[in-house]
C-alpha cells in the first residue's frame, strides 16, 4: 500500500517491521490525529512537485466521525452538521474539519447546529471551517471560559442566543453576508470590548448585546433599519455609538442605563421614541430629537438629570408621555 504525502521534497522509504501495532497515528499542526490500517504496508513515501505552486488543500481534510470528540448529523447526501461538541466537555480547544467521513462516505461540514457547544465550561479557542454558512440557536451558549473565535466569511446566519454567556469573549467580527443580530446574540458577554458590523446588517434584534458591561463605542453600518427593545441595556461602559441615517425604528428600554452614554445622535427619520429608551442615561448632556418624532414614549428620558433636550417641533405635534423627561435638567421646543 502506498500512500504521498504532499509535504516535503525528497522521498523517504521506511520498511515496517510489524509487532502487535496495527495502526500508524499522524499528528497534524491543527493537532488532530489521523489512524491509518497499517498491517499491509511495506513502504512509507512521500513526495512533492516543486514546479507546482498551487498551496495545500488545508481545509480539505478529512475526519472520521468515528475518531473524534464531535458528533455530526448528516444533512443531505453531500453535507452534514456538526450536532453536538466535546461530549465530555473538558476539551479548551477545538478544531472542527472542513469534511467528514460517516460510514465511509465523506461529507462537507456546512453549519453547526443549534446548542452543539451548549455550555462547555473548558472550552477557550475553537476553529470554524471555510464552507460553514451558519451557527444555530445557542451554539456556544454559556461557554464561559471561550476567548477566541474565528468566524469564516461563508457565514451568513448566526441563531439567536449564540454566544449568550460567553463572559470571557473579549472581541469578534461578525462576516459581511449575516443580515441580522439575532436576539440575545451576545447578552451576558461582559469582557466584549470590540465588535465589528458588517454593512450586510439591516437589523439588531432585542438584548442583542444587553449586559456587555465592556462594551465601549460601536458604530451601527449604514443600512440597519431597525434597533429592537432591550438592544444595548445595561451597557454601562458604551460611551459613544454611531446610529445612521437609514434607522427608522428604535424599541423600548434600547439604552437604558447606559450610564457612560455621553452624546448620541438620533436620526431623522426615526418616528418614535419608545418608553424607557434612554432611562438612566445619567451622562447624557444634550439630546437633539428630529422633527420626524411624533411619539415620545413613557419614561424615555427619565433620570438623565445632566439632559438638556432639543425637540425641533412644537409641544402640538408630539404626542409625550407624562414622565418622558422626568429629571431632565431642560426641554426645549423649537417650533
């Protein structure tokens, strides 16, 4: 039996003495370990063409569902999923191949399903494959102790709850293709001081990344249309945050206790501004709210006692809630 290895540039020939082994184990650079039937073999070789420029198919290696920690889920007769991580949960790192072979038939990992990695406590890096296109409902949920991921570009949908949890994440970059931040996507993600979003995002669903305690400035890309409630509450260190001109819809309690918050923009076009949506926003000094608001919601502004607020309309034209400025230091109208 004759095997090349394209990894070198001479040829090797080993004769093997066989004794009570019967598989010969490859440790690769990724450290995943690959067994091979041995008792046949007489000669080991390995060779390569060094006219061919054409680079190593890296991601085209291939796992047997059978010698690894993960168990895969076959989707169609050419894809499978990865369905369940570190069964035992003590892995801290993981790397998921690109193909798999179940039952001697090789598949592309294409996705990772929902709660795979549900709560691994251990687990601090893991790599995702070229070819995966999406991350399930509450993928990496609660992983506390994960630092580092890295989403490939193929991506384009991320479940809701994916990485709720994860405390020790300290940034991401969320691939240009994903249309939306689905709700409770990084809730709880205290160390979470940068994130990156692509122009691809037309929505940021409600708790989207409440409680990211960490979380310093974000700008929001142009194209998002619509903040849900609850989107960036309790973000006590988000100081500064860009929303664009393409917003129409911002929920309720959206900001609410983002204590760092010092000047914010709202843009025209935005229509209402729901109950709570800056409550607790103690730093906040001046607020401009468009002529395109005609609905300001109960206690949105309430407890920002540093607050002067320009409304550039008349008392007439906006509908305000009783407590809607309750502690502001001004309300000024234009009109």
């Amino acid at each position: 039996m004759k095997r090349k290895l394209l990894t070198g540039i001479v040829t090797l020939t080993v004769c093997i003495s066989m004794f009570a082994a019967t598989n010969m184990c490859i440790k690769l650079e990724d450290g995943q370990i690959v067994k091979y039937d041995v008792e046949n073999v007489v000669e080991v070789y390995y060779e390569t063409n060094i006219n061919d420029t054409t680079p190593p198919l890296i991601d085209s290696f291939i796992v047997d569902a059978s010698e690894t920690s993960l168990e895969f889920r076959i989707l169609s007769d050419t894809t499978a999923e990865v369905a369940k991580g570190d069964q035992d949960r003590v892995l801290d790192t993981l790397n998921i191949p690109s193909k798999v072979r179940i039952d001697g038939k090789v598949y592309k990992v294409t996705s990772i399903g929902d709660r795979a990695f549900y709560v691994c406590p251990y687990l601090k890096s893991i790599t995702i494959p070229e070819g995966v296109t999406s991350i399930g409902e509450e993928a990496f949920y609660n992983c506390s102790e994960l630092r580092n991921i890295t989403i490939p570009k193929g991506v384009t949908i991320i479940g809701s709850t994916t990485f709720e949890g994860c405390s020790s994440l300290e940034s991401i970059t969320i691939p240009e293709g994903v249309k939306s931040i689905e709700s409770y996507t990084f809730n709880f993600c205290t160390s979470l001081a940068s994130i990156t979003i692509p122009e691809s995002v037309k929505s940021i669903d409600s708790f989207a990344f409440a409680d990211c305690t960490s979380l310093e400035s974000i700008t929001i890309p142009e194209g998002v249309k619509s903040i849900e409630s609850f989107a960036f509450d309790f973000c006590t260190n988000l100081a500064s945050i860009t929303i664009p001109e393409s917003v129409t819809s911002i929920g309720d309690n959206v900001f609410r206790w983002c204590t760092s918050l010092a000047s914010i923009t709202i843009p025209e076009g935005v229509k209402s501004i729901e109950k709570f949506t800056f409550y607790g926003c103690s730093k906040l000094a001046s607020i401009t709210i468009p002529k395109s608001v005609t609905y300001i919601g109960s206690g949105a502004f309430s407890n920002c006692e540093n607050l002067d607020v320009v409304i550039e309309n008349s008392v007439e034209n906006v509908e305000i809630e009783s407590d809607a400025f309750d502690g502001c230091k001004s309300v000024t109208y234009t009109k």
